[in-house]
C-alpha cells in the first residue's frame, strides 16, 4: 500500500488532532469549534479558507496554476449517544459522541491538506469541503443550496467513510447506487378512549394501530419488486398509559429506504392508503406526516472508474473490491453527487473483528487508518490534476 514518506512526521499531529475532536464532539450545525479548529490549520497551511456555508461548514482552496479543480469532502459532526469507550480522550460533553468516525474523516482530511499543499505536485485547484451536519440535517445540501458549486466550482468530487464491518485498508466502492433514500412516516391514529373495561363504548386506536403495523408489512413483499431493495421499519409505536384506559390516539413513526425513484412513490402511496383504509375499517381516521429526508447516493461511472484505478494502484487490486450491492444506509453527500460527477466509497478498518459498529456507544475510530486516508486523498487529488507533459 502507498506510503508518503512525508506523512511520517504528521501521524502524531493527525492523531492528537482526531483526539481532540473526539473529545469535543458537536452536533449538527453547531460544529463551531470544530470549525475554528480546523479552519485555523487549514489557513496555516496556506489555503484560502471560506467559512459560513451551511451555518459551520468551510471550504478550504488551493490553486497551483491553470486546470481543472476536483472536490474532496469530509463530515464533522457527532452524534447524540452517551459515549462508552472508556478512552482517556473520550467525549467530555454527555449526550453527545462521535460514533460515525467523522473525527476521523476531519483528521485525515486534513493530513492529506497538509501534504497536498507541502508537494504542490498539480496543476489545477483542490478544494477540500468540511462539511456539516451530515447525519440527520443535510448539510451537504445546504451547502449546494448556498452555491457551494458555483462560487467553488469542481469538475468532480469525492467522498469516503470508514466502514468497521470490512477488512482494513480494503476499499469498497460501487458504480450506481452505493446508499439509499431515507424518509419518515408519522401515522397519528385517532379513536376515541374510554374504560378498558367497557371496549364498546370506545374506538381503540392501539388494536387499529397493530393491524396497521401488520398491514404496512405486505408492501414489500406484495406491492414492490423483488429486485428493488426496499426496507420498511416501525421503528415506533406510542399509545396508552395503562391497562385499563383505552387511549385517544396512538403514533407510528417507520423508517422507509430505497433507490427508484418510481418505487419511492409507490411507498409513499401505498402506507397513505394503507394507514388510511385500515383506520377507515375500525371506523377511526388516521393521519399521515409523510417527510422525504435524503436521496439515494448514486456515483458516476466515470469517476467511479477514475476511483477504482488509482485505488488499485494505491492499494493493489486485491485490496479493491465491488460492491455486489449497496448499502440501506443513507448519505447527504447525494446531493453533491446530484450537483457535480464524483464517487462516495467506503475504507475498510476492521482488524480484530469485534469492532463495534458505527453508531454503537463503544465505537471508536482505528487511528491507524489516519495516515492511509490522507495519503489516498492526495494521491488522488494529484492523479486528478496531474501536470501536463
């Protein structure tokens, strides 16, 4: 696998660098010291850095003569879990921690900043996005719909993440799909409560909810294809606060992911009418908050092959793998790859096998894989930009 001799004297500065974001977890668009700390590097290094895209987010720039300009972005943001690693530099703000790796995705960002700016080995312009606020807001496409693309323009952009469940140092990428679409469905049913002792003088709205739950499982396996990869979770069911009292309402809450388009809308359709006509049924009524949060991520062919050969090189071709499929996971970074031809691919850190998985209280991002990353990125970004002969 590739090494930069260079990176030898910056794996400390990205590990302590990773650390003290790890240690300092902010959600999304609050990601202020975040930002300050790595825009404060990043200008160090000579970069021209741009702040204020999507409230925290910044675009650092680097032009070194005349060609093209290629996109690199890492996430900041933590989430809102109760950390458990028992780390000395574990998450000093309860309630919050990062347990996607995105100190990591920061730190090797910058490591390859670092690099990118010492070898000035291109022609053209970098600009490397942190961007905010990635697992539950969009920031990528607040970023987009603040001109993130037109006052930096790239002619294509790149994205990775960590992936524990896959060999380390193995890169996973996919032409096509790679993530799916997420939306949210609310189901309020409402009935009318009474004594549980006198059923007949009520409209249960938890016996109506279940037969909804029920219900909302034959969509995929009656209404979608088979080859459409399709997931509906109830993820939440409320209603009621004691055996005897049949209560006014219930709420329902299901996760739903998939990658057409067309069956996209079909899902949305058929849990309307399923919530609907089944409350109709027990002569109830039910209502639906139906929210469409991010698309699916779909690479470019191009640059998915552009990906694939300079990983090969970088890493050997055994450590380079298709996806057979994608993964039902989502990524806001859908909306950059809407806006601009680029790739999104995962970087495999398990070494053990008992990794915990991403969003597990006990996650913890394998440092090791520091120095692979920032080497990868500026491999790729100087292959991209590769001076003229």
């Amino acid at each position: 696998m590739t090494r930069l001799p260079e990176l030898t004297n910056a794996v400390p500065e990205m590990i302590a660098m990773r650390r003290d974001l790890h240690a300092h977890p902010e959600l999304g668009l609050e990601e202020e010291r975040t930002s300050a700390v790595v825009a404060a590097q990043l200008e160090a290094l000579g970069y021209t850095v741009t702040r204020g895209l999507a409230r925290t987010g910044l675009v650092a720039t680097l032009t070194n003569g005349a060609g093209r300009s290629i996109g690199i972005r890492a996430d900041m943001d933590a989430l809102p879990i109760h950390e458990e690693t028992g780390r000395d530099y574990a998450s000093t703000i309860p309630g919050k921690m990062h347990a996607c790796g995105h100190d990591g995705h920061t730190a090797m960002l910058l490591g390859a900043a670092r690099m990118i700016a010492e070898r000035r080995n291109f022609e053209g312009t970098v600009h490397l996005i942190f961007q905010p606020a990635e697992e539950n807001v969009g920031g990528a496409k607040i970023m987009v719909e603040e001109g993130l693309f037109t006052r930096f323009p790239c002619d294509a952009v790149f994205a990775l993440h960590n992936e524990p469940g896959l060999p380390f140092g193995q890169f996973a990428l996919r032409d096509g799909p790679i993530m799916a679409a997420v939306d949210e469905a609310r189901i309020t049913v409402h009935g009318r409560g009474g004594h549980g002792a006198e059923p007949q003088e009520t409209a249960d709205p938890i016996v109506c909810g279940a037969s909804i739950v029920m219900a909302l499982q034959t969509i995929v396996s009656r209404n979608i294809d088979p080859q459409d990869p399709t997931v509906i979770t109830v993820g939440s069911f409320h209603g009621g606060s004691a055996s005897n009292i049949i209560p006014e309402r219930v709420e329902i809450v299901v996760g739903i992911r998939s990658f057409n388009p067309k069956v996209r809308d079909e899902l949305e359709r058929r849990i309307r009418l399923i919530a609907e006509a089944q409350a109709e049924s027990f002569g109830m009524r039910a209502t639906v908050d139906y929210e469409r949060s991010y698309d699916a991520t779909i690479n470019h062919t191009a640059e998915t092959d552009f990906l694939r050969g300079v990983a090969a090189r970088f890493a050997g071709a055994e450590n380079v793998v298709d996806l057979a499929r994608p993964y039902m996971g989502s990524e806001d970074f859908a909306y950059m790859l809407r806006a601009v031809p680029g790739s999104y691919f995962f970087l495999g850190s398990r070494v053990t096998g008992e990794e915990k998985p991403l969003h597990h209280p006990a996650y913890d991002f394998n440092d090791d894989l520091l120095p692979i990353g920032a080497a990868f990125w500026t491999e790729l970004a100087e292959t991209f930009l590769a001076r003229k002969a």
